[in-house]
C-alpha cells in the first residue's frame, strides 16, 4: 500500500503507527491516537464496510494563486454504497475560525473533484468510553463465524436474559468451538456486554438488540 503523503515521524504531539484492520483486511497507518482510536471504532461499526487512511490528495488554488495541497485522514465506505472523505481533528482544534474557513475550502474542494462529502470526526466522536474493550476485542474479530454455534448460543442467552461468559465458554466447548467463542460473538455485535469497560469471564452479557 502506497500513502498519499508521508506520515511526518512520531513526536510529542504525533504518534505514527501502523496496525491491521479486521475490516478492511489491511494495514492501516496513523500519524495520531486519535485516528488510531477512530479507526479502532471504525472496525466495530457496522455501517462501515471498510476504510482507509491517506487515501488520496488533491490540489486546488488559493484565492493568492497558491498551489496547495490536501490529503483527508480517511475514505469511509459504508455498507449502503455511501462513500466519505474524513478530516480527523482534536475537538478543541476545530472552534476556531480559521479552521472552520480552512474545512469548508477542503469540503468545496473534495466535492468538486470526487462527488463525495468531507466530514469532521473528533476524538469525542470516537466512542472513548470503548476504547479499551474495543482493544481487547480486536484480535477477535478475524474467528471464522460457526452460525449453528451462534444460533444456539443467542437462544441460550435470550432464555436467560443474561449470563456470564463463563457459562456460554462451557456451551461453546460442548458443542466443539472454541473457548474464546463467547468473545467473537461480542466482538461482531451478536452479544453485548452490561458495561464498556475490560472484559473478564465473569461478565455478563445479553443479546445484542
């Protein structure tokens, strides 16, 4: 994979990193945690079919004549077709008026060129209180789904409203799956855990809705 622009080296206040993403199936680079926690949230939301970071720059003229050049953070595509270009900022970055000039040229600009919109995320957007359980979800994502395990499974917790994931492990290994089933099953959306913070075998869950 080839980056629309290099990612400047890590510092202070940037933090480049590369890791793999379940739903793109590919690496995926960050020069921020805060793209890096956004694109974590990417892979959980189930409108997103896939993304990917520094997809692309454009150039465009300033009103000086200034050629410049502008590469968004993200293409967003989602599972109804739609297409998104995404500038990823700190919340507090985004108050200003220059800035607020500056994203409203980009929008003009990636509109014009490709037909699709320009939109903001904030680290506030990016679902902080997951952030952890999230992590500990990932390397989850990849198990091969077993639909007859799941079926069984989500008709053992609707009968009980809850139960821990200690007890849903058990069922799993009785029916040959794997022990770590119950996680995959949090991980793509089937169960959802009562809180957003770590996960433990004593946790309990329910049908996601």
């Amino acid at each position: 994979m080839t980056l629309a622009r290099q990612i400047n080296k890590a510092n202070i206040a940037k933090i480049a990193r590369n890791s793999f993403s379940p739903k793109s199936r590919s690496m995926q680079y960050a020069e921020s945690l805060n793209e890096t926690y956004i694109c974590l949230s990417l892979d959980f939301d189930p409108t997103v079919k896939s993304y990917t970071t520094q997809p692309d720059s454009f150039f465009y003229c300033t009103d000086d004549g200034k050629r410049r050049r502008y590469t968004p953070d993200l293409l967003i595509q989602y599972t109804n077709g739609a297409m998104k270009f995404v500038e990823i900022k700190p919340e507090g970055f985004t108050h200003s008026d220059a800035f607020k000039q500056q994203f409203k040229r980009h929008q003009e600009v990636i509109l014009s060129q490709t037909g699709c919109p320009l939109i903001l995320i904030t680290d506030v957007m990016s679902k902080p209180e997951k952030r952890k359980q999230f992590s500990q979800l990932k390397g989850y994502l990849n198990t091969e789904p077993l639909p007859d395990v799941d079926s069984f499974v989500i008709d053992y917790v609707k009968e009980r409203g809850t139960c821990v994931i200690a007890d849903i492990e058990t069922q799993c290994v009785r029916l040959n799956a794997p022990l770590f089933y119950p996680m995959s099953m949090i991980a793509r959306g089937l169960l959802c855990c009562s809180h957003d913070g770590l996960i433990s075998r004593q946790c309990l869950v329910e049908v996601a809705s």
